[in-house]
C-alpha cells in the first residue's frame, strides 16, 4: 500500500473525515470561519470605514470619509502526533491496515481539535500545558484585553457584561465559547423554581443559547493558570483558521522515534506519526471579551 511509504500523505478521504471531526470537536472550528492556509503563510485583510456617510446637498461639496486597511498574517504551525504499535501492522491485510489508520485518524482529529482551541485561545503547547515560544503572542489570552470578572452567582450578569464590552467597542457577538464551569452554573439558575437554561441541564451542549452560537468546551479553561471561563464575541467574522491540506504520514520501523529509549525493532513495534498544519489570527482584538476568574 502506497499510504504505508515513509513521508507519504494521508490519503483525501483521511484528510477530509480528519478536517470535518476537528470542526466538531474544537470550539473555535464550531464557531468561527475555515480558510486556506499556505505552508508559506496567508494574508487576511480588515477594512475600517472611519467615518459615517454624508449628506450632500445639491450641487454641495462633498468629503473624504477614509479607509484603514490593517494586513494580518495568517502562519501555519506543525503539529504532531504519534504513537507506537505492535509491527504485526506490517503483515496485517489491507483491510485491517485500513481499519487502523482510521482509528488513529480518529483519535488523532480529537488531538487536533484539542490543539487548535489550547494554542489559539491560550498560547500552550498542549502537550507540555506551557506557554509556547513558536505561538508566541497570538493567542486570546494575549491580545484581548477586554474583560470581565466571573462570579458564579451573577453568571448571566457576566455574560450580559461581556457582550456590552464588544458592542461598546463598535464590534458585534457571533458566539461564544464557555467552560462547563459557566454552562452548569447557567443550568443551575432558577427563577421561581422554573429552569431558565433547560437546555444545558445534564451537560448538554445545545449549540445555541437565545439564539446565540454557543459552543462548551474544557478547552476554554486549559490556560496556563486555568482561570479562563467564556470567551465572547464575532468569532465569525474577527477570528479566521485554517489548515493547510497536505498531511504528512510516516509510518517509522526503526529507531527511538518517541525518544523513549526503546529501540522499535527491540521491541516489536512500529511508530505510526502524523503532522499538520495550523494557522488562525484575531483580525480585531476589540471584537471580544474573556470572562475570567479573579
């Protein structure tokens, strides 16, 4: 099988079920636009008008209302993954070759999907839960500056406050993205003894709450300090992601890939591993809010 060759790439039907499990597994792919990324990186353009329209009476003088033009770079990031596996693989039928690169496709679309909200929400490297050097400032965490403080009986209030921080800042609210924390707190308040959030009760993640974009997510909380509860604002048209289509696939039969000081062919093992790459940018900070803890 020619999917087996070391620095093959998945085949488009792998990439394709890799991308559509990611979208609905990552808050941020739920949420906000997919665009293409090039390994060279991709430029996304925000157009402000600055001022007002004018009336112009007749034959009047008429004015300039201007532009600002603020280029953003879009660059892709590798990320991977990988794992051992008995060499039996090796010798297995095709279908049963098959079958297993679809699981590991699987579990691996869920690590990715993982990755992209931990590295764009709070500039981790997810495996290490440390702040990385190669994401370096952008990230939510980072740039959104705006924020209101979560207190757990006033949770609706928090919420309401978050929105207004956007729209006092000239930006709209496409969605939000909210810890467990925020949504059991919501499925909890009652008034009158009447539910007002049936909809989260028993952990459910409805996908919209009063006709917002809602998206719940541990992934919202997985910072460095963890104090993050509910990101809000125009994750539609203000955050954008892609990946970029190619993804590498080795299959490794010898050495310490894992660096795990156990020699594969020692052990019996081969080392399924697989990359991809993942670019986003916050085209405008001001567009959103943080809900965090004190």
């Amino acid at each position: 099988m020619a999917v087996l060759s070391k620095g093959t790439l998945f085949d488009p039907e792998l990439v394709s079920d890799l991308v559509n499990k990611v979208q609905g597994k990552s808050s941020l792919a739920v949420l906000a636009k997919q665009v293409p990324v090039s390994f060279n990186g991709s430029k996304e353009f925000t157009f402000t008008l600055d001022k007002d329209v004018d009336v112009v009476a007749e034959n009047g003088k008429k004015t300039e209302g201007g532009i600002t033009v603020e280029p953003v770079i879009i660059s892709p990031i590798k990320i991977e993954y990988g794992a051992r596996i008995s060499d039996e693989f090796l010798y297995a039928a095709d279908e049963e070759k098959i079958n297993i690169l679809k699981a590991f496709n699987e579990g691996f679309a869920k690590k990715v999907a993982r990755g992209l909200d931990i590295m764009a929400m709070h500039g981790v490297n997810p495996r290490t839960k440390q702040a990385s050097t190669v994401i370096g400032t952008n990230h939510f965490d980072n740039l959104v500056s705006q924020k209101v403080t979560f207190v757990k009986a006033q949770v609706e209030e928090n919420i309401e406050a978050a929105v207004g921080l956007v729209q006092g800042s000239n930006g709209v609210v496409t969605g939000m993205a909210m810890s467990p924390v925020v949504s059991s707190e919501l499925a909890k308040l009652k008034v009158n003894g009447v539910r007002q959030y049936p909809e989260l009760a028993w952990g459910a993640n409805p996908g919209s709450i009063n006709g917002l974009p809602v998206d719940i997510n541990t992934t919202v909380s997985e910072g460095v300090d963890s104090k993050e509860k509910a990101i809000v604002g125009d994750f539609a048209n203000m955050f954008k992601w892609g990946y970029a289509k190619e993804v590498p696939l080795q299959v490794i039969e010898y050495g310490d890939p894992d660096n795990s000081g156990k020699d594969l062919k020692g052990y019996n093992q081969v080392y399924l591993r697989a990359e991809a790459y993942i670019g986003w940018a916050i085209l405008d900070a001001k567009s959103f809010a943080r809900i965090v803890e004190a």
